[in-house]
C-alpha cells in the first residue's frame, strides 16, 4: 500500500504537483521505515500542501522557514527521515537564507524543491526562477531580473546531494528520490514542474514538446561537452567546478538540460556534529559532578550505605 492519506488532494486540475505527489506515496514504503518515522515539513505555496497528504507526519510550517524548522528536527531525532518540501518562491525568495545554510551546513534531510517558475498561489507573479523577459501580472513589461538556477545556487553553497529530475518523468523521479533519501547530509533535489494554470509549457522545450533541446541524462561516466571541452561526468569529484559548468547548460537558452544527480559526495553532517558536541558537554557535566562529589564526600568506595 502507498503511503496516500485520506485527505482530500487540493490542486488545480493537471498541476504538476500530482505526478511528484504519486511518485512520493508509492516510493515511501521503499525506504522501509515506520510511517511515524518519516516527517515532511514544508513552507508556503502550492506544493507545501503536500503533508496534508501523506500518511506521515508532517508540518505545514512558516513561509521560506522549513528548511530551520526541520534542521532542528534532524538534529533532535536522528531516527527520524526528514523531508522538505518548497517550491521556487518559498526556497528561493523569502526562504533564499535559511536554504543556502541548510545547503551549507550539510544536515540530514531530503529538499524537494518543486519548480514551477511562477508564484502560483498568489496567481501568477514572477517568481525568482522566472526567466528575463516574463511577462506576469506583477511584470506586465517583463522581468528584468536574472533568474536563479538552484542547482547552481546549491553547488554555489557546495550541497553534498544536488539533483534535477522533472514532474513527467516518473521513472526517473522516482530513482532520483531513490538516491537522494539514501544521502546522509543535505540532498537538493529541483523537480521541474508544470502549472498548467499561470505557466503553462514552461518546460515544453526540455520536454521535447516543441523547439527546444530536451534533456542530456546524467550518470557518473555520461560524457558531457561544453564550449567545446569534453569530459566525463563525475558526481563524486570533490571539487563542483565541473559539476557548476554542467548546472549553466540550457540556462538562459533553449540548448538541452542535464538532468539526474551532479553531485553526491560524502562530508559530515551538522546534526551529527551537533549530537557527537551534546554528548561530550553531559558527560563533561557528569564528570565535573562527580568530581565534586569526590571532593566533597569522599570516593564511593569511602561511602557507607544506611
Ligand atoms: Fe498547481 Fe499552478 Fe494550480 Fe498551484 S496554481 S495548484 S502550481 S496548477
């Protein structure tokens, strides 16, 4: 059985959101945990409706602020498989900081971060990922900003996991998920997806619908040329040089666009860190009450018992 709540699903009809949803509940039990073991915690928008329908628990928590919040999750609950999902205004705009140090300071949990390249909730304002020239209702002669590209951004932080996958591809979403939920640390994953009512197309040309260059599939040994420099794909190498060359192809044209894992490399983690640092300072504790006591009473083999 999937892991599909009895709520009532609330998205426009043919939003993107329902693919990405599907491939959650279906591969969920995959990771064999306990459903009280799982968390989702989201922002504001319309993918951070998604704990609502999951049979796990979950927060619907602050706008931009999912990513603190389940920092201090991971950290407290190491037994716990810890999700976030954002979308591109929520991560990128009022949520840029908090994302960038989760990114930054590798903590253990799984960012799904819905692309959709507007601001569907509030009905169809630029977003940070909206392309120069996009013409929304708060940009009726177009945008004259230049557009983030998260996967740029999150090898800019040098995330440990960093991943783009696409709403239609469930196959490929779901190996995606697969490898990113088995990444201890930070695993950025950007799923480009569809709002089929203020940005429809948006990812036609990645798609192949149209003019446009489809995608390149990543794998470690893909070979990958750029400028003319060809070289093999490594998502292991330490250094994101290669991997943040990769992340600028198709951005700002319509050439193709990588898709699958640029990088996955092993570093430590912040809420290992921070549990190994609370466990020295008690038993540092432990020991100087001990010691005291010592001092004080004498050593338990001078004790007598009443
Ligand atoms: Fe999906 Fe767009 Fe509707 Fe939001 S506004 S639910 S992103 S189709």
């Amino acid at each position: 059985k999937d892991y599909a709540s009895d709520q009532e699903v609330r998205w426009c009809p043919g939003c993107g959101d329902y693919a990405v949803l599907k491939a959650v509940q279906s591969f969920l039990p995959d990771l064999g945990l306990r459903r009280e073991n799982i968390v989702f915690i989201s922002g504001i928008g319309c993918s951070s409706r998604f704990p609502y329908y999951l049979d796990t628990y979950g927060m619907h928590s602050i706008h931009g602020r999912a990513p603190a919040i389940a920092t201090g999750v991971a950290t407290a609950r190491e037994d716990l498989s810890v999700w976030v999902v954002t979308g591109d205004g929520d991560a990128l705009s009022i949520g840029g900081n908090h994302l960038i140090h989760a990114l930054r300071r590798n903590v253990n949990m799984t960012i799904l971060l819905f692309n959709n390249r507007i601001y569907g909730l509030t009905k169809g304002q630029y977003s940070p990922t909206s392309e120069t020239g996009k013409v929304t209702k708060s940009t009726p002669m177009g945008s004259i900003e230049q557009p983030f590209n998260p996967v740029s951004l999150a090898l800019g932080a040098e995330a440990s996991f960093v991943a783009r996958t696409i709403d239609s591809d469930r196959k490929h979403l779901t190996s995606v998920l697969a490898a990113a939920a088995a990444h201890r640390g930070t695993s950025l994953v950007e799923i480009y997806q569809n709002c089929p009512i203020f940005n429809d197309g948006a990812f036609d040309a990645v798609k192949g619908n149209g003019a446009g260059g489809g995608v390149v599939r990543l794998e470690p040994g893909t070979e990958v040329t750029l400028d003319g420099v060809t070289w093999t794909h490594d998502p292991s190498e330490v250094s994101p040089v290669r991997q943040f060359a990769l992340s600028r192809m198709g951005h700002g044209d319509r050439s193709a666009v990588p898709i699958g894992i640029f990088r996955q490399v092993d570093r430590p983690t912040y809420d290992d860190g921070a549990r190994a640092q609370v466990d020295s300072a008690r038993e540092a504790v432990a020991s100087t009450r001990e010691d005291r006591l010592t001092a004080l009473l004498g050593g338990p083999d001078t004790w007598t018992v009443l």
